[in-house]
C-alpha cells in the first residue's frame, strides 16, 4: 500500500514537472517583439500594445513593441518578413503592408501570403467620412450630388498615396461615379488638420485618428464604411445604408510572424492571442478604437487577407491607383 502511494506520488510530482516544459515548448524562450510599422500613438501602435501587455503577463515574458515606420508599414513587413522564424519577432500586420501593397509597389521585397505565418485577426475598424461644419453638404447622398455639380472642385485629404484612406476614396469614386480632387498628406495628423481648417473639403479617415475631433466637435461624421454600424458610432449611417449596398473599405490589423513559425507556436499563439481579447478590459478599449470582429483561427485569418488583396486589388486596377515606389 506504501509502495503504491510512493509510485503515485511520483507520477504526479513528473507530472506537474512535465506540465511547465511542455508549455515552454509551445513558446519562444526570451523577449518577444511586436514590430509597429507606424510611429507610437497610431491605432496600429495602440491595439499593439494592448495586446502586447496582456500576452506579456499571460506568458510571464517580455513583450517589446518595435516601431519600424516608414512607407505605410511596408517596411517593417519587409523587416519581419527576412527574421529568423524563432517567433520572438512578430508584426502588427496592417491592411496597407498585407493587402493595398501588394498591387501596389511594384518591386516589394517581400510576398504577403507566402512570406508570413498568419497567427490571428486582432481587429477591423471602419474609416469616418467626416468634413467640417462649413461644407455645405452633410449626407452621402448630398456630398454625391455635390461632387456631379462640381467635378474636381471637392477635395479630399488623405494619410497619403495608397493607404487605406486613399483607397477608401477610389472605392467611392468608383462606386458613385464622380471626379474628385484626393489631396494626399503625410500622415493623418496634418490631413485632419487642414481638414478642420478648411483646406480641403472631406476626409475618409480611420475611425481611430477622427474620434477624438469627432467627439470634439470639430468635425462631423457623414458615414461609416462598414457594412454594419460600428458600436462606437450607433448613430452614423454606413455607406451600405446610404446607398452604396455591400461598400467595405476599412482598416484593419493582425498578428502574423515569418514564414515557418513552428505550428506549435503558431497555435499556442492564437489560442492566446484570443484569450486576451476575450478580457473585458480589453474589449472595453478595443470598443473605443473601434476595432471588432477580431479572433478566430489562424486559417479565417489567411482568407480574410486574401480576400482582401483580390478586392483591393480591383479597385486599384479599375481606379488606375498609381504611387510612388
């Protein structure tokens, strides 16, 4: 009876034991990075941190966010994209670097799809049609009206050439058949800025970056470009309801590492990833960005970007989108 108790009492003491070291297995040993490709202070840098933080204190490791920004996040892409599959480097991937750059850089260093390893969607946020309150008109169906009467006379600000505002724009234009200016800045900050100066006329924008003028009362919001309302914004038509059926042009962010992540982090990674953003307080804070519909499978992941590159992908051929390389 001893005895058994004494092997018992083995079995489980190596059972306990084995239980850490098949968890660090599923794990990369040492800091992990989350490389940003835009500055601090942006959705991408904010919805990494907070994700960061959580996994940090559920793998009880470092976690490190790297801004590598330049050329709307297609360098720190291409940075991840040459790191050593060891997952202690992972990208807040981001619609400009997984889905606009593609069709439009013509000599990017890296491939979108074969080039990563798709861990989790982490969020999809609406951009804002938003203008101040000296332009005349205040509905989709106004701006469209307004635009017919004076073609290439209405401007519209955006974070630059090919970014996800830009394309937002195209898509409207395409959709509603009008000539309007785009007027590209560096930036979102100095597009709403003369935005609300008066500068330029209209502006998609990222829900993100025109809440706080939006709440401010600096500039009104005309529409949301999500097919449904976001929770942020109950109140704000999307362009589906103004006329413009199926119009989906938002931004979006996920969690990807280099080409040949090891499965098992890969998969531990996700389950994580959606643990994290199962929490309430992080719920809460995603809400206030306006990111939603983020989790899932690795795999959901890998066809939303690659949806999302044939549909971008159109619009820029049919708009004829050229940029700077």
């Amino acid at each position: 009876m001893q005895r058994r108790s004494f092997n018992t009492a083995l079995v489980a003491a190596a059972s306990s034991m084995a239980a850490p070291m098949l968890r660090a297995q599923s794990l990369p040993s040492g800091p992990i990075r989350i490389v940003v490709g835009f500055p601090p202070g942006g959705g991408t840098d904010a919805l990494a941190r907070v994700v960061g933080q959580k996994l940090g204190e559920l793998w009880k490791t470092a976690i490190l966010i790297e801004n590598k920004a330049g050329a709307a996040g297609v360098i720190a892409a291409d940075y991840v994209s040459k790191q050593a599959p060891d997952g202690n480097t992972l990208l807040m991937a981001h619609i400009n670097s997984h889905a606009l750059a593609p069709s439009l850089v013509p000599k990017l260093g890296y491939n979108a799809e074969r080039d990563f390893t798709p861990i989790a969607l982490v969020g999809v946020t609406p951009n804002l049609l938003v203008c101040n309150e000296a332009q005349p008109a205040k509905t989709v169906k106004d701006l469209v009206a307004l635009c017919k009467a004076q073609p290439g006379h209405i401007s519209f600000a955006s974070a630059g050439g090919g970014s996800a505002q830009h394309l937002a724009l195209e898509m409207f234009k395409l959709r509603a058949g009008i000539f309007a200016l785009h007027v590209p800045y560096k930036g979102s900050a100095p597009a709403l800025t003369d935005l609300i100066g008066g500068q330029v006329n209209y502006c998609f924008e990222t829900m993100t970056a025109a809440t706080p003028h939006v709440k401010g009362g600096k500039l009104i919001a005309i529409a949301q470009t999500r097919v449904k309302r976001a929770k942020a914004y109950p109140n704000v038509p999307t362009m589906h309801e103004s006329g413009f059926p199926g119009f989906d042009a938002t931004t979006w962010y996920g969690l990807v590492g280099p080409a040949k992540l090891p499965p098992a982090f890969a998969k531990r990674m996700n389950e994580d990833v959606n643990k994290v953003m199962a929490l309430p307080e992080v719920m809460e804070k995603f809400e206030q960005y306006g990111a939603e519909d983020g989790g899932g499978s690795p795999e959901r992941f890998a066809d939303f970007m690659r949806v999302e590159r044939v549909k971008w992908a159109k619009v820029i051929k049919d708009a004829k989108v050229q940029v700077d390389s």
